[in-house]
C-alpha cells in the first residue's frame, strides 16, 4: 500500500543455467609455448647497443647520417642558409636522396629540395628557416656544402652495455648478457603463453559444457532496456555473441570459486607492477629500479578506472595458476608466428 493505492508487480526470474566446469587431471589442455631464437637475442642485444650509443663525425655520408653546411638557392638573391640541417633519408624523392650517397665533407651538391621532400611545406619551412606558405613556393634548385657529417653509431657490447641493461656487474660477460636477454624475453612470452591458455581454457570448456539453455525472451529484453536507441533491435549473431560472453561468465566464476580465489590489496598492487612493468618493456626498459616500479603502480591503483581493470587481471593471473595445477597440459614449442595466428583464430 503506497499512498493509500495498492499496486500489483510482477517479476520475471531468470534462473542460471546448471553445469559443471570443474577441471582434474583427466582434462588435457594445450599450452603453447615460445621459445625464444638467436635472432629475437640479437635484436634485444642490438636495441641495448643502441640505447648506449653516441654521435660521431664521419668523412662520408652513409644513409641515416644528418648532415649541416651552406644552402645556397641558385637564382639571384635567393634563400641562403649558412647553417642548414637535414638528413637526406628522409627525402621522398629516390632520385633526388641518390645524389648523397657517398658524399664528403666539403663537397657540394645541386639538388631540388621541393621535388626531394615532395613539396611538404613543413619540412621545407624547417629547411630553408622560413614560413611554411613562403616555402610551399620554392620550387628552385640548391646548392648544398656539406660542412659536417653525424652518425649516431651504437655501442660494442661490452661492460657499459650490461650495466645499463641489468644494472651494475650483473653481467660481466657477452655469455651470461645472452643468457639474460634470453630469459627476459622467455618471461615475456609465458605471460603471453598464459593469456592463450586462459583462452584455450574457455573453448575447451564450453565444447565441453555444451549449449546452455537460458531464458533468451527476458535476456533479449534486457538488452534491449541497457540500450540508449530504444528502437534498436538485436540481430541473431550479436545475441548469441552475448550468450556466448555470459556462457564463459558463469564457468570463469564458478572456476574461481571452485579454487578458492580470493582478491587481496597485495594482489591488486602486484597486477600494477607487472603491468607497468610490460610498459617500460614496451621502450625497451627492462632493469626498472624497484622504487620507481612501485611508485608508477601505486598511481595506477589509485585510478579509479584502473582499479577495476587491476582486479580481473589479478584473478586471471591466479585463476591461470589454478588451471596449471588442476588440469593436464599438452606442452608444445611454436614460433611467433604460429602463436599470433592461433591467438587470432581465437579472437
């Protein structure tokens, strides 16, 4: 009785289907394993050499070298650069980039720098040190006298390479530098590896499950209610899209359950770390001081959108564990290539 008015509601319930996910040892799973190769361990150990690189001054120009002399336009009263920078590579004419090649110090060189940069007028502006409209207009050739050549020549692996890697004497040879450059990018490749078994996991287990049968009138009316268009409809391959997310829902929860996972602040503070850890991966920074990795997490934790991205993934990380120790994995060793593409079929 509201307001002196009796009201009738009628409830619609839609019960959760029944089904067991409960995995033992008699469920065969594959976990699909990358193992790093030379050439990944050349690359990283390239990239380190490279980040401990410097500038050199060369005799002769090389693709990639920057180049600083006199830019002289050729008609009467023309645009003159004394100190003119630019680096011939990134030149979209060929013809044009090949009259450097080769080049040295005090030579001079007659080419078009509209047709060179395709008449980009940003870069154009840059070099002659003029307004981008005024530059668009130069269509003349220039003489150029190169004055100085610079390469940025990376490092020889050496000691100064390891330190700044993995910090101070952690490696002390090129052996143990490619053994560690090995087990970092491995390390790498097993979060990968366990992502594709989360994945496998949810095929196998809802082949196994089967078709589940919900009450599709009540849940089609429920999306239609989230909807903001409330003329939209829901054409048949969505909803089953739908029947499939919820489907792996209620087995990823009761697969939770079933191992007894539980969220601490420690496991939300962790799945921080390892995700700021994957960025500074991602800039080739793999020796991130201990402070500073903690700092950047707790800034992430605080995040309020953030915060509910750190809890699934700390369920995950242990909801993967819970499926290495309860099911049986088929191992197997595959390139990259392979992975990405069974990832993909998965997607």
């Amino acid at each position: 009785l509201v307001n002196g008015k009796d009201f009738d509601f009628e409830f619609r319930i839609a019960l959760a289907p029944k089904f067991d996910a409960t995995l033992t040892k008699a469920d065969n799973i594959v976990y699909s394993k990358i193992e790093p190769t030379e050439e990944m361990i050349d690359g990283q150990a390239k990239a380190y050499a490279q980040r401990c690189g410097e500038y050199k001054q060369m005799e002769s120009y090389e693709s990639g070298d920057m180049l600083k002399g006199a830019l002289v336009e050729n008609v009467e009263g023309g645009i003159d650069v004394k100190e003119a920078v630019m680096m011939p590579s990134y030149m979209k004419n060929d013809e044009q980039k090949a009259l450097f090649e080769g080049k040295k110090v005090g030579d001079t060189i007659t080419f078009n720098p509209n047709i060179a940069f395709d008449g980009h007028a940003a870069e154009l502006a840059s070099l002659f040190m003029i307004e981008k409209d005024k530059a668009a207009e130069v269509k003349s050739d220039f003489n150029f006298t190169i004055k100085e050549i610079t390469r940025f020549v990376a490092s020889e692996i050496n000691q100064t390479v390891f330190d700044a890697a993995y910090g101070k004497d952690t490696v002390k040879s090129e052996e143990e530098f490619r053994a560690k450059i090995k087990e970092e990018i491995a390390s790498r490749f097993a979060v990968e590896s366990d992502y594709k078994l989360l994945l496998d996991t949810r095929s196998y287990l809802m082949n196994r499950i089967g078709k589940l049968e919900y009450s599709e009138s009540i849940l089609k009316e429920l999306m239609l209610a989230n909807k903001e268009d409330k003329d939209a409809t829901i054409d048949d391959e969505t909803f089953q899209k739908s029947l499939d997310e919820l489907t792996w829902h209620l087995i990823k929860e009761q697969l939770v359950k079933n191992a007894g996972i539980k969220i601490e602040e420690t496991d939300i503070l962790e799945a921080a770390k390892d995700a700021t850890r994957a960025q500074f991966a991602q800039y080739g920074m793999g020796n991130v001081p201990d402070e500073l990795l903690e700092n950047y997490a707790m800034e992430l934790v605080k995040q309020g959108k953030s915060k509910e991205m750190l809890v699934n993934r700390a369920i995950d990380v242990k909801l993967i564990g819970a499926i290495k120790e309860a099911a049986t994995l088929n191992e197997e060793s595959i390139s990259v290539e392979e992975f990405n593409k069974k990832v993909a079929e998965n997607d």
